[in-house]
C-alpha cells in the first residue's frame, strides 16, 4: 500500500509539473522566433534559463545585439514585464522585432512559464 501511494505521489507531482511547463496562449506569437530546448536557438535565442539570468548571457552560441548584452541588468520579473510589454523602448538597439505584449495578464503568464523553463 505505501508504494502504491509513492507511486500515485511521483505520479501526481509529475503530472503538475508537465501542466506547469505547458505554454500559455500568449507564447504562440514568440515561437515564430524562439525555442525553449536548452541549447536550441532560432531567429532568437533559446529562452530555456532566461528567467533569472543576466540578459545577453542565456543562450550559449547565440549572437546578442550590444544592446542587449551591455544592458547589465538581470531577468526578474519587474525587467522581464518591462521588456515584454515593450521591447525596443526597455532596452534601445536590441534586435527583436516584435513591438510587445500589451495585456498584463498575457505578459505575466508568459514570465510564469520562462520560469519554468530551466
């Protein structure tokens, strides 16, 4: 009976998991450029261990703007709403093309799952 209910707790916390790594609808339009596999860069980098890291520093192989990689600053959420919300005025000269994510609700659901993804 304790394995049984070992294996239904692994089960469960594994299920949860998967749920929590599933992308949110607001992340369709960034998969036209970006990856989550560690390692997979596109047009963008890779965003697998963006959350949390110095920005210009991720995404081992790929070649950041000066912008970005001069911006010094670390991703947390207050950096990462910003630049989501609007990329070109947070940090000037980086070379993402896409002019943001206005919804709050769909730029926090986005930082939640680049949480996940380490």
């Amino acid at each position: 009976m304790k394995l049984q209910l070992a294996a239904f707790t692994a089960l469960v916390t594994l299920a949860g998991t998967a749920l929590a790594a599933d992308p949110p609808a607001a992340f369709t339009p960034c998969k036209a450029c970006h990856k989550v596999e560690a390692g997979a860069n596109g047009v963008g980098p890779s965003l697998f261990g963006v959350a949390g890291s110095k920005a210009g520093t991720a995404a081992a192989g790929f070649k950041y703007s000066p912008a970005m990689t001069g911006w010094g600053k670390t991703w947390d959420d207050a950096n990462l709403a910003a630049y989501l919300a609007n990329p070109k005025d947070t940090i000037p000269g980086n070379k993402m093309v896409f002019a943001g994510t206005k919804n709050p609700d769909d730029v926090a659901a986005l930082i939640a799952y680049m949480k996940t993804l380490k």
